[in-house]
C-alpha cells in the first residue's frame, strides 16, 4: 500500500479510539505528552509516529500495539479501506477534474463516517446496477468532457501544428493513403490488411496494433473513412506522445484511466483532423442562416468530410457550443437487431444539462417516438446505406423542446445489426436566434417522454410497456395527500 495511504489509515484509528474515549486532542496531548500539533498531523494522513511514540499512545488509550499498527480496519471504517488498497484513486487522475488527491485525502480524514456512508452508497449503487470498473472510467470521462463543453483548445492547436509540419490541406477531404504515408515514413508502422480476417473471433475489431514493432492489423471490410479515422488515431498516439494506450479498436478493455482519457484524446485529435473546425464551421453556418431546413445540404455537408455519419455528428458536439455557444445539447448511439424490438443506448454524452433522453439500468423501454429508434426501424427494413431524419421532440412532462438530427446506418461488422446516432439541442431563445429554420411550422413534432414506464402521455399507440412507475408515483402521491388531511383534520 502507498506510505501515505498506511499514514491516512493509522490517523483514522487514532482519531476513532480517541474520539469513542471522548477525549479532545488537548486531552489526548495531556495524556500522553505528545504535542496537540503533532498529533493532529497524525490523524490528519501528514505524519506517522516512531514506534516509541506508538507505545505510548497503545499504553495511554488501553489499545493493543499490534491493533493500532494494523491496516485492519474495523465495520465503520473498513469501506475507506478497502477504496484506499484498491488504489482508484491511484488510477483516476484527480488533476484532470482540478482535485488534489492530498486534499481528498484530508476531507476522509476528517470526516470519515460520512464519507464512509459515501463510498459505502457507492458501493451499493454499482454492485446493484452490475457497474463495472469501465463503465466507472466512461462516466468519469464523460463529466470530464461536460466539464470542457467537450471541447479542447490545446488539442485543436495541436492539429493545425501537425497539418503544418505534415503538409497536410486542412481545407479539402483528407484520405487514408494522405496519412498512411506519414505512419510509414516517419513513424515505421507495418500496415496488414488481412490478417485480422483470419481469425473469426476478432470479428468485432477493426484494427489490432502490435507495439513491440509498431504492426498494425487491419480488417478487410473497412471502408476508407474508417481506415482513415484509424490512421488519424495512430497518428495521434505517436505525435501527442500518449503512451499508455488501448491497442484495438474497437477496445476490449480498461486497464486504468490513462488509457480512457488518452483514447479520448486520440479520437479527439482524429476527429479535429478529419473534419477540421474552420471548414465544418463555414459549412454550418450556411445551413444554420437558411429559412428552412436544407437536408440536402446537410446530408451534402455531412459526406463532403471522408467521416463516418458517428465521426460527424462527434465532431458538432466539439464546434456547436464552441463556435456557436449551442452548449444545451446531447449526443446519442443507440444498436438494433432487425426484428428484434429491443434499442441499446450504448453511448451518450450530456453538456450544460442533464437532457431527459438519459441512458439507465433499469431494462425499460425507451420511447418509441424518438428519431433516434425510428431510422433504425426504418433502415433495418429497406436495403438503404444511410437514413436521416429531424424531428422537434416535446417531453411535456419536463416542459422542454428539443431538435434532434439522427441518423442511421448498417454495422458493417455485424450481420442485421444497425445503429443510429443522434445530436439534440435544447430549443431556446438561444437556440431560435442561431438557426433561422428553427421556427418553421413544417418540422415534424413529437410528443415523447424517457421511457414508457415513465410516461404520462396518454392513448399512446406506440407504448411497449405500460406507466408502472408513474402510476406507482401517482398512487403514492395520493396517498400522501389523504394522510396530510388526515393530519390536518385531527391535530
């Protein structure tokens, strides 16, 4: 265990026998001759006694020597311990968020029992939602992007710096062969593009980087933008100096949060590459002036970038609350068997606000009047590449409107399998001064709610699932009004 870890534990035993014998620090340093500022230190985390200093305090509180030394904690404290040996807060870079790990430290310190409650609620919530240690790392990702508006001016720099040294035209489309040059000559990658189609358990990857001599594997089945966006990766792990890194894509898994937040960055850089700010910028904001939606400038704009529609719609979540100061907005994946019924939020990001389209662990059934579900459907029964559709969503309930863009493509990697991918942005005055087209009485409007037990629209032909928990709410709600009364009545 880390020396300031087994300083923080003893000063929390310390504190506990002193405070269960009601004994205030004065009294402690009475007792023992230890001065009050030294053993405030103690039980602070910042020092730990020499074993004479130890005696004395084991004789003068009736405590067992080997009890005091121990790490072992007891019920009360033993959540705190077990945190600390599991070394999360080694592994989640506190700075990243503005927090020093000395200071968390000292709040444990003086307040254990309530950080014990804390963590030990935490604990509860994660092992009954099955929350693993990656989804863990994602949210802690994802606050960190909220954080930024999910943009990051160091990164975006940092791209026009390498386009310049690379001679790279950030004004036109950028193609695989433009970057596997630069990986060959100046970073000595090998490139195979079939080994990966070998091996049908690596169906679901998309490349496998072999670092001992920089080996990068390719499936077959990629189309350019993808190996495009692969190659920007790469790139990017080599010219930002990220190190400790993922080596598939898609991932497999999470060793620790470097590798999260550096897999952030590297996508980032990619994206920030492919679809370069001042070129996507320009392009949005002749669809933003027009009086009516143009989708097919939109759709136009979208696949003049050699991106992916997901790369795309990443991409607006960065320039919208940059350059247009649209930052009430959230971003949605969502997967689809063909047939089968069932949608699956694999990916969300919120920013300024916590949107109601929120992913939970409930196995509810989302609403099925979202866009986002709808394109899907409509994919997974027509032979077309890419569907696209808006809506304006109104969840009457919350009192809140929201345009929401979606749209919907085949996983090349999966047989009958979809996704679609959505960006929503909160319609307000804000909102109405940046889009011209955004009061115009032709976009489709839906009334919906989160899911369908949660939802009080009425005579819906779309439900799933019947508002269990709404009505659980509003039986509750009931009979708190007529105990109220009751009270009232008979005081």
């Amino acid at each position: 265990m880390e020396e300031e870890y087994i300083k923080l534990i003893f000063g929390l035993k310390l504190k506990q026998i002193r405070t269960e014998k009601n004994l205030s620090l004065f009294g402690l340093s009475k007792l023992s001759g230890l001065s009050k500022s030294y053993l405030n230190e103690i039980e602070k985390g910042k020092k730990y006694p020499k074993p004479d200093k130890i005696v004395i305090l084991s004789e003068k509180l009736d405590v067992p020597y080997d009890q005091m030394v121990s790490l072992k904690l007891d019920k009360n404290l033993a959540p705190i311990g077990e945190i600390l040996q599991s070394k999360i807060l080694k592994e989640i870079p506190l700075e990243v968020f503005g927090i020093k790990e000395s200071n968390l430290i000292e709040i444990v310190a003086n307040a254990p029992a309530k950080v014990n409650a804390f963590i030990s609620t935490i604990i509860e919530i994660a092992q009954h939602y099955n929350f693993s240690k990656e989804s863990f790392y994602l949210a802690s990702l994802r606050s960190f992007q909220e954080a930024n508006n999910n943009y990051f001016d160091d990164l975006e720099l940092k791209v026009i710096a390498f386009a310049k040294a690379y001679h790279i035209d950030l004004s036109k489309p950028i193609n695989s062969q433009d970057l596997e040059e630069i990986l060959v000559e100046e970073f000595n990658y090998t490139i195979h593009n079939n080994e990966l189609d070998k091996h049908k358990s690596l169906d679901s990857l998309r490349s496998v980087f072999v670092p001992k001599n920089k080996t990068l594997l390719l499936a077959s089945e990629i189309d350019d933008a993808q190996r495009t966006f692969i190659y920007a990766k790469e790139l990017a792990y080599n010219y930002l100096e990220l190190e400790d890194r993922l080596y598939t894509f898609s991932w497999i898994k999470f060793e620790n949060f470097d590798q999260v937040l550096n897999n952030f960055y590297a996508s980032y850089f990619a994206g920030a590459i492919i679809l370069p700010k001042d070129l996507i910028t320009k392009k949005l904001s002749k669809i933003f002036k027009k009086k009516t939606f143009d989708t097919s400038l939109f759709l136009e704009t979208m696949q003049c970038f050699n991106a992916s529609p997901e790369s795309f719609y990443q991409r607006l979540t960065n320039i919208l609350p940059k350059e247009f100061n649209i930052q009430n907005l959230f971003f949605l994946r969502f997967t689809h068997k063909a047939g089968s019924g069932k949608f699956h939020l694999k990916k969300e990001l919120h920013l300024s606000h916590q949107h109601s389209p929120h992913s939970n662990e409930t196995n509810e059934h989302y609403c099925r009047r979202w866009v986002s579900l709808n394109v899907l459907k409509e994919i997974s029964t027509n032979n077309n590449k890419h569907v696209f559709n808006m809506q304006v969503s109104n969840y009457p309930r919350d009192n809140m409107k929201y345009l929401v863009l979606s749209s919907a493509t085949k996983d090349p990697f999966k047989y009958n399998h979809y996704r679609s991918i959505s960006v929503g942005l909160l319609i307000n005055k804000q909102l109405e001064k940046k889009l011209n087209f955004i009061e115009n009485n032709n976009t489709n409007i839906q009334d919906v709610g989160v899911t369908c037990e949660r939802c009080s629209i009425k005579n819906c032909l779309e439900r799933k699932s019947p508002s269990v928990l709404l009505d659980r709410f509003a039986k509750n709600t009931k009979i708190e009004n007529v105990v109220a009364s009751l009270t009232k009545k008979f005081s």
